[in-house]
C-alpha cells in the first residue's frame, strides 16, 4: 500500500495459499522467547568435505523396495513410492504427464481421512485412493477447482496407497489428516474453504465500520486456526470477519492476496466495537497482526484493500511473532549479504550462499536456489553475515524444504561476544513452504551474526533455508 518498504513476501503467501486448499487443520507460526545467554565462543567451523561428482539437480525421488507398488494397471510409470505420517504435508514435482507417484501411510479400520493435492500454478491432479489389498477404494479430480480431495472412512487396518498422477507437469502438495466430515464428490467439506467463497452478511452478527465509509460487503463468523477467502470487486468495499477470543489469549491475524496485486489492510476491533491495532504493509504488501487478547468476547477482523482480487486469511491462536509495522525509520530489515555453512551440497548449488539475499525459491521444493548440507541426516549449522550491526529484535527464517530441524539460533555481536536467542527440540513441521519468526529480547549490544543449528537425524531429509532475515534498531 503507502510507503513500502519490501516486496511481497511470497513464501508467506504460499504457505496461506496451500492452507487454503491442502489442509484441514491449520497450523500456527509460533515464537518462542527463549532467555538469552552469553555464550563467548564462535562456532567454530568445520572444513567442508568436497562433493564428488556433484550432481547438478536434487537427489532422486525415492522409490522404497520394501513397500507394495500398486498401479491399478494404468499404464503410469510410477517413480515414486514413499511412506508418510498422517498429518504431515508433502510435496512431489511431475517432470512427465507420464508419470505417478505413490504416498503410502497406515491406516486403522473405522479412522475417517481426509487427503488433498494442491497444485502450484496450473498444475492439476488426480488423486486414487487404494487399500492393503491393492483394489481401488476412492477416486478424485477436480473438487475443489483444479485440485482433489479425498474424504473416506477406512475399511481394514493396513498400508494404504495415495496414487496421485497429473494433467500438468510441475509441483504440488499433499497432505493425509484424520477428519470426520463426510463429503460427496461433488461437495467440499465446510472445514475447507473454496478459493472463490461467495461473500455473505449475517445480520446476527454486529457489524463494527470504525466509520470508515467503506460498504461491508461481507460479516461472517469463523473458527480459528482455519483458513478462509473472499473476493474484492471494488477498492471502496470492507470484510468482517469475527471469532471468539478470550483474555489473555495470544492471536495472530494474516492475509495475503491470492491474486498477484491484491494489497490488503488489516484493523482489529474489540468487542465494544474499539480498534484494537492496525497492520498495513508488515510483510512487503500483506498485513501480520500480533496481539494478546484484554478481554472475552466476539472480535472483528476488518480487511480493507488498496485493488481489486482474491485474497486469503487466517486468525491462528500462538505467541505473535510478526515484523515491526513502524515507519520511524529506527527499525532495519536486512537479509545476509555473506554465509557459510558447517557443510553444504555442492560448492554452487545448494550451497551456503544460495541463504543470501532476499527469497528466490519460488515454492515448496528442492530446489537449488535454497542452502542444503552434504548430508540430510547430520547435525549442522548455518552462519549468516549482515551490513549493518542491529540491536537485534527478530530474526525470520524462510524454509522451503523440509522445515523443522531447527534447534537453536544464535546471535553473534560486534564485540565478537555469542549469544544464544532461542533453542527448542527439532520438530518436523507440517506445512512446507514455512516462515517462521523469531523474536529476540535482553541483547542490548549490536549485532551482525545469525547462527542457525539444525539437527536433521530424525527428520523426512534436507531442511533447507532460502533466506534469513535480520531485524533490528539502529
């Protein structure tokens, strides 16, 4: 909107997006403060060990011997045979129409499973549902515009086969979740929002305008931690959308057009119908609210835009973790200008570098514009340099690979003095592409380091990081 200061954020805007079609229960971004320690020493970096005959794509897609191949004789070459977890979203990339992938995971009779494909830009899936005895028990294309999704309870316990195949080359998403709504081929549950959502105004509801002038076209009532969208047909029209908070409860509010130009706005109104906060342009053009709830009752999320399109939103329920929205000019968002690594892929693609600059991997996948260490089951770290020292206050990570293995962050002052801002337990994450911020509180001194560690024993392979940005006061 007015004044902006960043692009927009893309891997943002692809985790909503993904949200919007692949998933039935949302996940939050949370932030964890962790209390900081003087650490006084550097990491100290190991010599990298050369790659020899470095490919110059992404290792292969797995096919596993040990697991059942089932291919309904459908004339597909099958190049992928894999084993999930329920609830954790996927990705897979189709180099061929030819081509079909197989995601195996275990089921129990009587569990009711929901399984969506979500595909990025035009590409379009069929999903097959098949059981342990290899017979076909399910079958979807287009439920929800382009994209299918699979709503069925299981009949016997066992290994049961997600076949996806496409109409598009490309890459997409998938995801298998437990759920218990019943859907007919051609009916999407209500738990999942289509992209296009007819507007409503319920007049049950109380409808809080701050006296803007603008016409609200749209009052509903929505749950948190799930996604919704809406359309603007015209830039002097407003969106309510109101859930129900409780004091002390710790929200965050975030939309991002669907459509390439949408900007939007975001005001948060308490229940007495007063504006709590206002978000513009927080991450490039998209508005982050971060609040703690004052009080109980039935709050409004009011969106407003700046040109016309689809958008999508979320209220999710964490700690806020959002960049700063002040224009004061005291607060400086950069990304590395230098990186190294305990290990990398190869000396160019994959490598430590390819962390620099702003975000250039377009979606969830291996890709070689993001950093990936030689190895995909060790214990690693990152070390990211940035021009200008910061009293630091939050540091944003963009993975889009695997998200999940971090367990500590690290910052580095111009003293030379290390101070460790945030560890945790690695954690595989569900959703892919994610960003996930950090904020960082009681370091007074300046810095210029960041310091990632990453333990990826336990974890589905390369957690990759595309960009890492430094927030901070001169």
């Amino acid at each position: 909107m007015r004044n902006r200061l960043t692009e927009r954020s893309t891997i943002l805007k692809l985790v909503l997006i993904a949200l919007l079609l692949g998933a039935l229960a949302c996940g939050t971004v949370t932030n964890v403060t962790e209390e900081v320690q003087q650490v006084g020493e550097e990491p100290v970096v190991e010599e990298e060990e050369e790659v020899e005959e470095a490919p110059t794509e992404a290792p292969p897609v797995k096919v596993e011997e040990e697991l059942p191949v089932y291919d309904l004789d459908d004339g597909y070459e099958t190049v992928l045979v894999e084993l999930i977890d329920m609830d954790s979203q996927v990705s897979g990339t189709f180099d061929s129409v030819f081509d079909a992938h197989n995601w195996l995971f275990e089921g129990t009779a009587g569990q009711t499973v929901q399984i969506a494909a979500t595909g990025s830009g035009e590409v379009d899936t069929r999903i097959r549902l098949i059981d342990p005895d290899g017979n076909l028990l399910a079958e979807e294309d287009d439920t929800v515009g382009n994209d299918p999704l699979v709503s069925i309870t299981l009949p016997t316990n066992g290994l049961y086969t997600v076949r996806v195949d496409t109409w598009s080359t490309g890459t997409y998403s998938l995801i298998v979740t437990e759920g218990e709504i019943a859907m007919s081929e051609e009916e999407a549950p209500e738990d999942i929002e289509p992209i296009e959502m007819a507007e409503e105004v319920d007049s049950s509801l109380p409808l809080f305008d701050m006296d803007d002038g603008y016409d609200t076209t749209l009052l509903q009532l929505i749950d948190i931690n799930i996604p919704y969208s809406s359309t603007f047909n015209s830039v002097f029209d407003a969106h309510n959308w109101l859930f129900e908070g409780s004091a002390g409860q710790d929200i965050q509010v975030y939309a991002t057009g669907i459509d390439e130009e949408v900007d939007t706005r975001a005001r948060l109104i308490d229940p007495d119908g007063n504006l709590l906060t206002e978000e513009d342009d927080t991450m490039g053009v998209d508005p982050w609210i971060t609040i703690t709830l004052p009080d109980d009752g039935l709050y409004t999320v009011r969106i407003d835009t700046w040109s016309t399109g689809a958008y999508g939103m979320i209220v999710m329920e964490g700690e806020g973790a959002a960049v700063s929205g002040s224009s004061s000019g005291a607060t400086i968002e950069q990304w590395a200008v230098r990186a190294t690594a305990s290990s990398q892929y190869t000396d160019t693609d994959w490598s430590a570098s390819q962390a620099t600059g702003e975000t250039d991997t377009p979606e969830c996948g291996d890709y070689d514009t993001a950093w990936a260490s030689a190895s995909a089951t060790g214990v690693e770290w990152l070390q990211l340099e940035y021009a200008t020292p910061v009293v630091p206050t939050t540091v944003v990570i963009y993975e889009t690979y695997n998200p999940g293995a971090l367990y500590q962050i690290d910052v580095i002052g111009v003293s030379g003095s290390q101070y460790t801002a945030y560890m945790t337990s690695p954690e595989i994450k569900a959703y892919c592409p994610m960003t996930r911020s950090f904020e960082i509180a009681g370091i007074d001194e300046k810095v210029d380091t960041v310091i990632l560690y990453f333990d990826q024993s336990d974890h589905s392979g390369w957690n990759e990081i595309d960009a890492v940005m430094l927030i901070g006061t001169e």
